[in-house]
C-alpha cells in the first residue's frame, strides 16, 4: 500500500520530469508560452489518470475548459515528445472515433528509475 509521503513523492517526481523534459528539450519553433501550457498540462493530465478518467480529448477539454484546438496543440506537442501515447477509440455514443492518450510507458519508467535511485 503506497504512503501519502509516496503519493506526494510521485507528484513531484512527475512534476519534475515534465519540466526538465520540456524545458531542457524545446522542439524547433516552440515558444515558451507554448512549453508553459505542456507543463500545465501534464499535471491536470496526471490528476486525471490518478482519478481513473479517460484521458480523452472531451474529457481534457470539459476539465481545462480551453477550447478543441488548444488541446490539440497542447496534446500534439506532448505525443511528438514521447509522453503521450494516442490510440483511436469509440467516441462516447459508440458511433465514431474518439482521440484517447495514455502516458507513454517510458515516462513511468524513467518515474520509476528515479525513485530507485532516490531509495536505493
């Protein structure tokens, strides 16, 4: 069973890892308002996945309440980095394709090797 200390420990190691990810690694063209929101981003994105929501592109938008392409763009940037992985699922009524995301499972390792380095 994980401790309040290890729950907290885990939010800051992925607070961390998001920042050095995206601020010591800019893709060509990005700006820095753009970086900002990628941040901002990763940490609603890991509430979500620690509260067991689809991290569905009309799920980030009712939480964020920024609009489609906003997310988008956000969202994009954080897939062609390699955090986010996409896949195309059902949409809610079952009909059409929805965008859903998942944290790639590189992140949880680098989370992961880090905190053995941290207790070991």
């Amino acid at each position: 069973m994980a401790s309040n200390l290890s729950d907290r420990w885990q939010s800051q190691a992925l607070s961390v890892f998001a920042v050095r990810e995206i601020l010591e690694k800019p893709i060509e063209g990005e700006s820095a308002q753009s970086r900002i929101k990628q941040i901002g981003m990763m940490n609603i994105l890991y509430l979500m996945h620690q509260a067991h929501q689809k991290l569905t592109l009309a799920n980030i938008i009712e939480i964020t309440g920024m609009t489609r392409g906003g997310v988008i763009e956000t969202i994009d940037l954080l897939v062609q980095r390699g955090i986010l992985t996409e896949t195309l699922g059902r949409n809610s009524m079952g009909r059409g394709t929805a965008r859903q995301f998942e944290f790639s499972p590189q992140m949880f390792e680098a989370l992961h090797a880090a905190a053995t380095t941290r207790n070991g």
